[in-house]
C-alpha cells in the first residue's frame, strides 16, 4: 500500500496547516497502530474482502514539503519516503517499480489516480483509509 501523505492529513480539518509535521507523525502512528493490531483487518477493509492471518501487508508513506522533518513512530512494515520534489512523482515511480506485486494506492488526486491506475494499481480515497484505521 503506497500512502499519499499529503491528500490523507489534507482531506481532515483538523488544524493540520499549522503543524505539517505534527499531522504526519499522527497518521504515522495511526499506520503503526493498524500494522500493530491487525494489519489483515485493515487490508481487508481497504480491499473490500477478506485477507488471511497470514496476509503480509507492507505501507508506504510518502511525504513532502514541511513534512518530511517528521520524527515518526516506525514499524518494520512501515517505509516512509520522504519525496525530493513532489509526493505525486515519488507514488508514480513506487508504482511503476512494483512489478508483479499488487499495489493499492490512497489518494485523491485525480490526476494521479488515473495515473497509477493506468500502472496497474488499485486506488482508494483517503477517506475508505481512515475509516479502516484503528480508533
């Protein structure tokens, strides 16, 4: 699962302009916490069908701008790319260097949904993410 940091904490008002840091370390942990509790249940809730215990579910979260600073909490399942430029080209190549694997991407951005759908991947919104997190 490839992670659009920005469009996720951007898609919740919750403040998260005044501390771009601040609001990835928080959906960082929430990663952590799903990869923690039971990383079947949020693969199956992301992919509309169940995954076995003995699903192995890898995520990457990319980030960009002001958020790449984050102190982040870490799993061994979480890789956490931190995009030189743009977060949109760093998901673009991460789908395209997953040859063979099955790849959801979580984002809203048009644009790139088309683009990595085109890729082969699978796409879902923000929102279907953060419902599936633990509470």
């Amino acid at each position: 699962m490839i992670v659009d940091g920005a469009n996720v904490v951007g898609s919740r008002p919750d403040g998260w302009w005044r501390d771009r840091a601040g609001a990835a370390r928080r959906l960082a942990g929430e990663l952590v916490a799903a990869l923690v509790e039971h990383p079947a249940d949020l693969a199956s809730a992301l992919l509309g069908a169940p995954c076995g215990d003995g699903f192995s579910l890898r995520i990457h979260l990319v980030l960009e701008g002001a958020a790449r600073s984050a102190d982040l909490p870490m799993h061994s399942q979480l890789v956490v790319h931190r995009a030189e430029t743009d977060g949109d080209t760093a998901i673009a190549t991460l789908v395209r260097g997953r040859t063979g694997d099955s790849v959801l991407v979580v984002t809203a951005d048009r644009a790139l949904r088309d683009q990595v759908h085109a890729d082969g991947a699978t796409v879902v919104g923000p929102a279907t993410l953060l419902r599936a997190l633990p509470a």
